[in-house]
C-alpha cells in the first residue's frame, strides 16, 4: 500500500471509530438551533451539548454577546478576553473574516478552539477543555459542520434582521412622506377652496356692478329717447301757425 | 415503535409510533397552533380521551385554534372525550408538584379511558407552569424522565410543549434528553439527545449533591 493510499484510506479508518449516537447528536442539534431565538440561548445549549463528546471535559461556547461555560476550566484567560466585547460592535455589525480575530482560551495547553464564523463574519467560538486529544480529533470536523450551521444560521436571522430594519425603515419614509403630502393636499384644498369663495365674492360684486350699470344705462338711454321725442315735438307744434312753441307745449302738458 | 413511520411530509400521527412521548420546542406561536392542533385532531380521530393542559393559551383560544383548523370537537367535549385543564391545576393539584403523583393520576385517566371503550388517553400540556416559584415545579425533569420508565405497562402518548422563549438553552438541552421524539420547526424526529432514564437520573442527582 503506497502512502496516498493510506492516507486516502485514513478517514474510512477513523469514521469506524465514530460513535453514530454521538453524529445523530450532533445532527439533532442543528435541527434545534432555529427553535432557540438568540445568542444566549444558543450558547447554552451547545455549551451542553458538546460536553457529552468522548474527550471534551469543559466547553465554552461565545456567540455574539454571549460567553457560557459549561464544566470547570482549569484556564482562566477569558476575564480577560479582548475578542468578546467586539464581537458584536456598537453599530451592531459584525467583525468580518479578513481580520485576525482570536480566542486566547484555545490558545492554552489542553484546549481546542473551533471558530463560528460564516462567510463574510465572526460570531464566536467553540472551545473545548480536553482530556483525550484522539477523541476529539475523531470528531472535530463533524463539530466544524455544527459551527458552520449555527453561522449560517445566525447569518440568515442577521440578514433577516437586516432586512426587517430596512423595510421598517421603509415603511416610516412611506408613512412620513404619507404625512407630508397628506400635509400638503390639506394646505392646497384649503386655498382652493378660499380661492372658490375669492372668486364667488367677486364675481357677485361685478353682477351687482353690471346690474348698477344697465340700470342707469337704461335710466339715461330712457331720458334720451325722451328729449329726442320731445324736440321732434316741438318743431311740429312750431311749425304750426299762430301757436307759440311755448305755448304748444304748456296745452300739450 | 416503529421507526420507519418517521418520516418528512407527513401528518404527525402518521410519523409517530401508537405510543409516544414527544416535546415540542418552538420559538413562535404560529409553528406551535399548527403543531398543537394536528396534534389534538388526531388523538380525537382516534377515539382517544384527549387532555390538553393549558397555561399560556386561553380555552377559548386553543377550542378557535380548532375550529379554525375545522376539527369537530364541541361532541367529544360535551361527551367528556376531550378537555380542556389549568396546566398548573393538572399537575400541582395539591399546590405542589409531586411527580410521582401526576403520574399516578395519568394512569388512571387511562385505565378510566379503557375502560369506558376509548382507545387510549393523551395528553398535551404547556410546560411553562414549571417556571413559576411551585413547590417542587424544579422536579419537572424528573417528572418527565419518571414517565419513560413506565411505559412497559403504560402506553403513553403525550406531547409537551417548551417554549424557547422562557426557558434557557441549558434547560431544553435536558429536556430533549428526556424525550424519546422531538419536534423541531414542525419536523419529528427521533431524537438522538435522548439517553436512558436511569442515565439521566443519575445525572440529575449528581447536579443536586453539586447544589
């Protein structure tokens, strides 16, 4: 058998070794995540979940804003720990993969530490007091995949969250230009109904004016016809002999 | 039990095993009516005397959740088939929570149900009475891992609901510990978490003699 057989044959030899109630553990676990609503909550539960891991003594898991330890460490570096107050920053965003971003517990003789992190962000850690180093080899990269699950996870609900924000902050941009132009419809209703009674006002002041108008036109257009009636009048009567144009009129009257 | 009736896609009775005790983890109500109710319908169907112990959910609420679903209840519970309990008068009747006592009573309502000709009896209750300050509301777990141990001469079907909302992450780890079945986001399954009730005894007196 050639060395890249062996090495090829190698992790066929150590799935044998796998205990499968401890895989369908790891498999129920991820299941049960999306129940679990937040950070803290999530790091209990896999705190204890991964205690029943042959070769695991102490676990600590970090999730976001959330440290919990479940067994005893003999360690005591996390008081400490620079990592955890940044792992979610004050604007609520998360510390992207490209930064060195470490866990000093993992870093301690007998530890293990397994990043939760997903594409683009840090979320935390798991870390593991151990006391039979084969053991936990046997199954780290089963725990990488529950690491990489609850990243993925925790990406959704950020993005989630994210877009929860944005469409709230949608919706009060809808509703305050909503307002707005509500605002506005108002102001314009209210000229133009103050234009309509401006208009009403004056047009009965020029109705009036007009009927003034015709009035008199008729007053003055009526004396006139007269004046002509009576000057045609008084040159008949003149012409008539012997009779005063005075006088013709006085017996006319 | 039948292990290959579990499976995806397919109504809650047809996946779980004639007798079961199953929880039910949720984090949202919607998940939890749909659950909840599938659940209740199928006992009914069955002809099972079905309890539902209630302490969160109004009666009126969960009879709407019902009758929404279009399960035909209102004869089974004027028949005394199906009914509906305080959670906290149901399993502290005394005030206190004993849980050898609730498990007692469990097993006569089921040889009550027997013998008036219903198939069997099955429960489902709110677990979150256990949170309040009861005397011995702690020993909920005991309660739960106490009944796995009789189910040779008692065939339990019940379900119990945890809200992930009150209780913490460490709490529902043992819980699912002491459930054979787990229902995750509407999905059953056979749950790996669970170890046997004695392991598990063990444990939690190890936790005490700690305290």
């Amino acid at each position: 058998m050639t060395e890249a057989d062996r090495r090829e044959e190698q992790p066929s030899q150590d799935l044998q070794k796998v205990d499968a109630r401890i895989l369908g553990q790891l498999l129920a676990a991820q299941n049960v995540v999306f129940a679990l609503p937040d950070t803290l909550r999530i790091a209990e539960f896999y705190s204890q979940m991964l205690m029943t891991i042959p070769g695991i003594t102490a676990c600590r898991v970090c999730l976001g804003g959330s440290s919990v330890l479940a067994g005893e460490m003999a360690s005591d570096v996390c008081p400490a720990c620079e990592t955890m107050p940044h792992l979610v920053q004050e604007d609520g965003t998360l510390i992207p993969t490209h930064l060195d971003f470490k866990c000093h517990l993992a870093d301690q003789p007998g530890m293990r530490g397994i990043a939760v992190a997903a594409d683009r962000h840090h979320f935390g850690f798991f870390v593991f007091q151990i006391d039979q180093a084969t053991f936990l080899e046997l199954y780290h990269s089963f725990i990488s995949n529950l690491s990489s699950y609850v990243a993925l996870i925790l990406d959704n609900r950020r993005q989630k969250d994210l877009l929860q924000k944005a469409n709230d902050d949608l919706e009060r941009k809808v509703e305050e230009r909503t307002h707005e132009l509500k605002a506005a419809n108002e102001e314009l209703a209210a000229y133009r109904e103050h234009l309509e009674e401006l208009v009403r006002e004056r047009t009965a002041e020029l109705e009036a004016r007009t009927a003034e108008l015709k009035r008199m036109n008729d007053l003055f257009v009526g004396r006139e016809l007269r004046m002509i009636e009576l000057k045609c009048r008084i040159k008949e009567l003149e012409s008539k002999p012997g009779r005063s144009a005075a006088k013709a009129v006085d017996d006319e009257d | 039990m039948n292990d290959e009736k579990l499976g995806r896609g397919k109504g809650l009775q047809e996946v779980l095993p004639d007798c079961h005790h199953v929880c039910l983890i949720y984090d949202n109500e919607e998940q939890r009516r749909k659950t909840v109710t599938e659940y209740l319908a199928s006992g009914l169907k069955q002809g099972e005397l079905v309890r539902y112990f209630a302490d969160m959910t109004s009666p009126q609420e969960l009879r709407g959740w019902l009758l929404e679903a279009g399960v035909e209840f209102s004869k089974a519970e004027e028949d005394g088939a199906f009914g509906i309990a305080g959670a906290e008068s149901a399993y502290c009747p005394s005030g206190r929570f004993v849980p050898q006592e609730v498990i007692a009573n469990m097993v006569s309502r089921y040889d009550v149900a027997r013998k008036a000709g219903y198939r069997g009896s099955r429960a489902c209750g709110e677990m979150s009475w256990a949170l309040r300050d009861i005397p011995g509301a702690d020993r909920f777990l005991e309660y739960e891992v106490r009944i796995n141990m009789i189910t040779e001469t008692f065939p339990y079907i019940g379900m119990c609901q945890y809200d992930a909302r009150l209780f913490d992450g460490a709490t529902l780890f043992k819980v699912l510990q002491v459930h054979p079945y787990m229902i995750a986001q509407g999905q059953i399954v056979r749950n790996p978490l669970y170890i046997k009730p004695e392991e598990f005894l063990a444990t939690l007196e190890r936790d005490r003699d700690k305290t």
